[in-house]
C-alpha cells in the first residue's frame, strides 16, 4: 500500500514515521528535542530523525510518495518559513526548502494543530461533521477549525491559534507578549511555572482549573463561529483524563448560550489520541496529493 512520509514538530519531541492511506502507522521514531541546540542544532536532529525512517522503510522496499509535516507555528504558507513560539532556535527557519532538499520528495506542511484538524476530521472523532474545533493542550495550547468542510487557513496560514484567545484579563505573561492567554494559563508549561511541578503530578484542583479555562476559551470560538464541536488532544489533556473535560464541558455550557435549539455545545477527547499529529500530518499530504476525503461529505 502507497505511504507518505509523516513529521510532526513539536515543542518537546520531534516524531517521523510513514502513514498510509488507512491511516495505519509504521516505521514510527522520535527523538526528544534538545533545546540548547541552535537553528542548525535542531534541523541536524530533525535529518537524523528522517534519516532512521526512510532508512527503514527503503530496507523493506517501501518508498514514500511524499512528505507531510505538522509543525509548531507561527509559520508560513507551506511551511516556507517556521517560527515556533516554544522553539526560540528557529526563527523564520526555511523548513519546506530544507526539507525538500533532503528527502527529494513533495513536501506539504500546515500548522500542527490545524494538520490534527484534518486528521479527526480524517478517521478521528470529528469524522462526519462538516463544523469543528479540534486543539492541543500538551507544551502549548493549538488549534484548528473546520467551517463548511474546510480548514481555514487565515491570511498567514495561522488561523485557530486557541491558545492566545484571553481567558483570564490582567493574568500572567504569555511568551507571544499578551497577558492571559489560554496558553499562559492552561498549558503544560504554564502548569509547570504556576505550580511547580510538571502536569503529570499535577493536583485535582489544578486539573479542575485548566478545564475551566479550556472550556471558556473554546467557548469564545463557539460563540464566535457557531461551532458545537470541540476535539483535544495533547499529553496534558488526555493525560488529566475525564476530570479535566468534565470540567471543561461544565465551563462550556455555562458560557457557550448562543447555539440554536439543536446544537449542543461538546468537548470531547481527540478520537486519534497519542497517533492525532502524525495521522494529521500524513493527511496534510494526502490531501496535497488529492488522495484525502473530503471533508464537506
């Protein structure tokens, strides 16, 4: 079966693997992301890092039609240039031309959350809704929208960044230079800075905190886009389990009101779980290569 060669960028770990039109993983490999690296620092693991999976996949005689990357944004059309908030080594980093040159491949590349967006939209939990918010809440705070069937892209290829929507006025330093961010508040790293401690030993009146504050930032999206779906994935969602979205989903129906009769305002965990941004970044390619369902059904 034909297979793309899959890369998601994130702040704490980079992963690769190949991914076929199932949605089946293979070859999976990752490496933790040094960040005392500089620019070429960081691209050297990132080679190393495709290097091991194609090396894999070329000893069992698969060959990937094509490249497609999730990566930590801001970042540009294509990924031309990547500037990840949480990764201050690159900046304006010309990622699809290094890319392209070290493969030989197509390569497609989309904002990591916007990538998951097309993946649970693909085979996850947003499979058959034409209207959605899908997120992260792992190191940072992403995420991606689907209105009408179609991901929306915004003027730079940014649109659905969840984590800088303000959710507590006044509140702490977000690293994008506001203050009260959803990202400065709720994210693993601000979990961290806030209490001490990482997110995985993390107390249940902090788990019930950062429910509320996701809940009332996917609240703002909703009342915004009249969405009634929000999927999330990340290791600090999924890892604080059902007390962190039944808190979320409590805060959501408290200012989530503007929906008609039908719509219930839902927040639900990411159907793809641990697998969402390299399903999504294999569903970057896939559409690249008009091999991906359409989401508008």
């Amino acid at each position: 079966m034909d297979t793309v060669l899959a890369v998601d960028l994130g702040a704490t770990k980079f992963a690769a693997a190949l991914v076929d039109e199932t949605g089946a993983i293979s070859r999976r490999h990752l490496v933790k992301v040094d960040h005392d690296a500089d620019a070429e620092g960081l691209w050297a693991q990132l080679v190393d890092l495709v290097d091991d999976v194609r090396g894999a996949a070329i000893e069992a005689g698969e060959h990937p039609l094509a490249v497609g990357i999730g990566a930590a944004g801001p970042i540009s059309p294509n990924l031309e240039r990547v500037s990840p908030i949480n990764l201050p080594a690159w900046r304006d980093f010309p990622l699809h031309e290094r890319m392209s040159e070290l493969t030989g491949l197509q390569v497609n590349g989309d904002g990591d959350t916007k990538a998951i967006a097309l993946g649970e939209g693909w085979l996850g939990a947003a499979r058959g809704h034409t209207n959605f918010l899908a997120m992260v809440v792992s190191t940072g705070i992403g995420g991606g929208i689907v209105l009408d069937g179609r991901l929306l892209d915004g003027a730079s290829c940014n649109a659905g960044h969840i984590g800088h929507v303000i959710v507590v006025p006044d509140g702490r330093t977000c690293t994008c230079g506001a203050t009260g961010c959803l990202e400065a508040e709720a994210s693993g790293w601000a979990i961290q800075e806030i209490t001490g401690l990482p997110p995985v030993d993390a107390t249940p009146a902090v788990i019930e905190r950062t429910g509320r504050l996701v809940g009332r930032g996917v609240a703002s999206v909703m009342n915004l886009l009249e969405v009634d779906l929000a999927v999330v994935a990340g290791s600090v969602a999924l890892g604080f389990g059902q007390p962190f979205f039944d808190a979320a989903q409590a805060e959501l129906e408290s200012n989530c009101r503007l929906g008609s009769a039908t719509m219930k305002p839902t927040i639900i965990p990411a159907g793809l779980g641990g697998e969402a941004p390299l399903v999504g970044a294999a569903a970057v390619a896939w559409r690249a290569l008009g091999r991906l369902p359409d989401l508008a059904g």
